[in-house]
C-alpha cells in the first residue's frame, strides 16, 4: 500500500476509535457498577491533564504533516497511531475519578472527555474528506481543518486552566452553584425588567393591539401596518400580558428575589468558606453531590414556576410548579443542614473545616435561623400564588 492510503485508513481507524469512545462517554451512568479502587486524586488529576496534552501535541504535529498544501502521509502515521491510543485511554481515567472522588467532579471530567473526543472526531472527518480520493481542496475545505483543529485546542486549554477542570469535588460543586446563581439572578433581571417596562403600559386598539406612526400629529393619517410589522406588534403584546400577570401577582417577584438571595447566601457564607483537607471521605463526597443537585433542581423549578406567568395561564400548572418548588425547598434546607451542624464542625465534616473556627456555633445558628426564614418566606409566598390564581 502507498503511503497516502495507509494514512487514510490510519485515520479511519481513528475516527472508528474516537466514534466508540464517544458513545461509551456518552452516558456517565453506564460503568457505574464497575469495581475499581479509588486511587489518589492529586495523581488522578496530573493524569488525566498529562493525556489531554498529548492529545493535543498529537493533533499539532498531525494538522502540521497533512497541511492540504503539502502533505506528508508517511509522517502522519506515528501520530495517527498515538491519537489512535490515547483517545481511548479517556474513560478509564473518568472510571477511576467516578469510582471515590465525587459525581460532581466526575461528571465534569466526562463532559471535559466527552467534548474532545467529539471535537477529534470532527477534525479527523475532516482530514478524511480533505484527502480522500477525488477530493476538492478548496478553500472551505482547508479552513475548516484549521478550525477544527483550533477547537480542539481550545478545549483542552480551557481544561488545563487554573479555572478548568477542579481540584476537587467541593471545587466541582461551587461551579455548578455559581452557574445556577447566574441562572437565578437573570429570572429575576427579567422579573425586574418586566416590572419597570409596566410604568409605562401600553395601549391597545380594537383587535387588542396600538401601533402609532408618528404622522397623527402632523393631521396625517396613520398608515395601517403590515401583516409583519402586527405580528412584531403582536409580540410585544405579549410582553404586555406577561406584565400584567406579574403585576396580578406580585408573589411572583418575591419568591424570585428570595430565592436568588437564599441561593446566594449559601454559596457565600457556606461553600465559598469551606476549605477541602483532602482526600474526602465518601460521606463528604455524597454531601457535597446532593448539594449540587438540589441547587440544579431548585433552580429548575423556580424557572419552571416563573414560566407559569406566561399565556396561556393554567391554573392547575401554576399549583403544581408552586407544590414542586415547595419540595425543592425543603430539599434544600435538608441539603445544607450538615454544613451548619449544632456541634463542631469537625465531628460532623471530618474532611471539611472551616476557614475562621472562631464563634462557630453562634455563625452557624444565625444563618440557619436566617436561612430557615428565608425558606419559611418563599414557602408562604407559593400558597399565596397558587390562592391568588384560583380566585
């Protein structure tokens, strides 16, 4: 065989390898039944980085040898053979981090494993196309495997950053918080919004809509808009009648603004202030995961319960998302109960301490107190919502 058809059926090998590392990564659930020792994180971590820059050596010196310009197939061989390897050794280190390091962390570095191996895959089917036989090498063609090959690159930088894949699972679980902190503070931006644009309300005409041309004043008469310009007309109409729902129910913003704080105040005054002494326990690990998820599911019904203001409003669905966030509610409150603990700290959080041990105890008592109302709040403001609704 010449060299250019070894090339391509070393890169079809590859494309083969990085298609089944990609299903297999595809659903973090799938292994979690293996038996596999829990080994140290610190290495665990080095590990997983050290592949990750040899994949990305290996697409360097790959895109380098098979420029569509001048290609060189014998020279793409050795680090077709290595993506070829290393591609495949990605879901065992994200076995052994799931095996006794946290769900949390795992799942990030299944995403972070997830998305290179797609992004491979793509670069690889590029190559593919740009040098099989009777291919055009266009302009497209060639800019696009410099494109694919920076997109690679840039996920695996991202991952190598100080900010990018965590140290640890408590790491892990402060970045989902301050993602659904970001999701919570837009609700309520657009609660806010909403609020502000009812100062000042709009009109409507006899089909229920006001459009106004500016020409009415010069005793010119108003042109009628077009079936595009009433359907624009249209939507802000409903903007209108999101509005006045809101304006209907005021508990709405409450609930929202409560509980942007109460996310909030945890994310500060109890993860942000927790320092890991690691390695965690797997009671640690199991607190910090059900910690991560009840954020995602509180976030989740509370914009589930937001979305109710808009039309058509049903009656029954604002009742059961208000019921929901209840239970979210009470989870959370639950979720966060270890971490505020009546006795010290280190008897109920072996692996955690905090970062100032001074009045522990009374700190801890005035932010569940302060959390237990903020909960208490949120909870009368959806009996009141769903109360209000019915009348």
């Amino acid at each position: 065989m010449t060299y250019d058809e070894l090339a391509l059926l070393a890169l079809h090998r590859v494309l083969d390898t990085s298609k089944a590392t990609f299903t297999f990564l595809s659903d973090p659930t799938s292994n979690v039944g293996l038996s596999l020792d829990a080994l140290d994180f610190s290495s665990l971590h080095r590990d997983f980085l050290t592949l990750l820059n040899l994949i990305y050596v290996s697409t360097t010196r790959l895109s380098l040898v098979l420029k569509p310009s001048s290609p060189s197939y014998s020279a793409s061989l050795e680090p077709l053979k290595e993506l070829s390897e290393r591609i495949v050794s990605l879901p065992h280190y994200v076995q052994l981090i799931q095996a006794g390091h946290g769900k949390t962390l795992a799942a990030e570095a299944y995403v972070i494993a997830r998305d290179v191996t797609e992004a491979l895959q793509h670069l690889i089917q590029t190559f593919i196309s740009i040098h099989s036989e009777n291919s055009s090498q266009s302009k497209e063609a060639v800019a696009e495997y410099l494109t694919r090959t920076g997109a690679l690159h840039d996920l695996i930088e991202n991952a190598r950053k100080m900010s990018g894949f965590s140290g640890n699972n408590l790491v892990a679980v402060r970045k989902v918080w301050k993602r659904n902190q970001e999701t919570l503070n837009d609700s309520l931006k657009e609660i806010r919004d909403a609020l502000e644009k009812a100062e000042n309300p709009e009109g409507s005409t006899e089909d229920g809509i006001k459009f106004d041309d500016g020409w009415e004043e010069f005793g010119i008469p108003s042109v009628k808009p077009s079936a595009t310009e009433l359907e624009t007309m249209k939507k802000v109409d409903l903007t209108v009648q999101v509005i006045n729902s809101i304006l209907n129910n005021p508990q709405i913003h409450t609930i929202a603004r409560l509980s942007t704080l109460l996310h909030q105040r945890i994310l500060k005054d109890i993860l942000s202030i927790l320092v890991p002494s690691v390695p965690f326990s797997k009671a640690t690990n199991r607190m910090l995961d059900d910690l991560a998820a009840v954020s995602s599911n509180f976030i989740s019904s509370s914009d589930n319960l937001i979305s109710t203001m808009y039309p058509p409003q049903v009656i029954e669905q604002i009742s059961l998302e208000s019921q929901e966030l209840q239970c979210q509610l009470l989870l959370l409150q639950s979720g966060i109960e270890p971490f505020l603990p009546r006795d010290s700290i280190e008897e109920r959080l072996a692996n955690l301490q905090l970062t100032k041990t001074s009045a522990i105890k009374d700190r801890n008592h005035k932010l569940r107190k302060w959390c237990a109302a903020c909960v208490d709040q949120i909870y009368k403001s959806t009996l009141e919502l769903t109360s209000g609704s019915r009348k």
